[in-house]
C-alpha cells in the first residue's frame, strides 16, 4: 500500500512540474508581448502643430508655424513636403518656404523673419519643437490680413512629413486633409 501511494506521489508531482512549466512559459510569452507593445509606444513619435497669432494694432500682425514632437520617441524625418492647394511646391531648404508664402500672401507686405526646413536624414526628437516659419505682416500701410484671411492662408496650406520611429515603424503627418 506504501508503494501505491508512493507512486501516485510520484505520478502528481511529476504532472505538477509541467503543469507549472506550461504556465511559466505561457506567462513569460504574455509579459513578452507586452514589453513589445510597451517599447513600441514609448518609442512612437507624435508630430502636432501649434500655430502662434499675435495682433498689436500699432504696429503689426504676426504668425508662427510650429513643429512639435510631442511622442515619446524621435521622428527620423525621411520626406518633407509643403503644398498649397493640394500641388506640392518645389523647392529645397528654406527656399521652399519662401516660395509658399510668395504664393499665399503675396497680396500682403511681409517679412518673413525666421524659416526651417526639416531635410530627409533629420532627427526630431522627442519633446522638440521647431519653428517652420514666422512671418510679420507689416503694418505701414495699416492693411494686413485679417484673422479670416489668416485661416483661409493656412487651410491651404499643408505640412506633409514622411518619417520613421527608433523601431522602424513608417508614420505620416500631415497639417492638410487628414484622410490620407
């Protein structure tokens, strides 16, 4: 009877051991995945947009477009393009952003008083933000775009940015028709 028991002792505990096994390898695969979901998102860039208006009646009316990387990771930039209209202006460097607003307020006295070009190759990182372009409209003639005017220059407008994350996910942000 001794025996018996022995052998049912031995049998249990030898299922026990793989049982506890199974579950260990099940639990290390499911903490796996989380880790690869965990490190995707602390990796994921996140561009946004910030559009800074300042109106001083005496003097002048200015505009900031502004870039921001709030993810958690960097945006390794590999395309930049702006258009207007929905036809991309040809350019390079910071030419291109002369040659966009040369085609959407040139019906205004401007300066254009601070201008970035994000060129393939380039890292943004996280929590950076970089200003795309600041204009002063001028105020000598007391005739510079209205607020409306302002809005209908920058829905014509579109920032498109091809770019990668540290895990070599592709992204797209665009400032234009969010459907793509």
């Amino acid at each position: 009877m001794v025996d018996f028991f022995r052998t049912l002792w031995d049998v249990i505990i030898l299922h026990w051991s793989k049982i506890i096994a199974v579950i260990g390898l099940a639990y290390g695969v499911y903490k796996d995945r989380q880790a690869k979901n965990y490190k995707s998102l602390a990796l994921k860039p996140g561009l946004t947009q910030l559009i800074n208006k300042l109106e001083d009646v005496n003097y002048c009316y200015a505009l900031s477009i502004i870039l921001i990387n709030n993810g958690l990771g960097p945006a390794h930039i590999e395309k930049f393009e702006i258009t207007v209209d929905g036809k991309a202006i040809q350019g390079e460097g910071v030419d291109l952003i002369e040659k966009v607003a040369k085609s959407v307020v040139s019906d205004y006295e401007y300066n254009i008083i601070h201008k970035s070009y994000l060129s393939p190759g380039y890292i943004m990182a996280a929590s950076e933000k970089m200003v795309i372009c600041s204009i002063i409209f001028m105020a000598k003639t007391r005739f510079w775009p209205s607020p409306k005017d302002v809005e209908n220059a920058i829905k014509r407008t579109a920032m498109n940015i091809h770019f990668k994350s540290v895990d070599g996910k592709q992204g797209f942000y665009t400032t234009g028709n969010k459907t793509k």
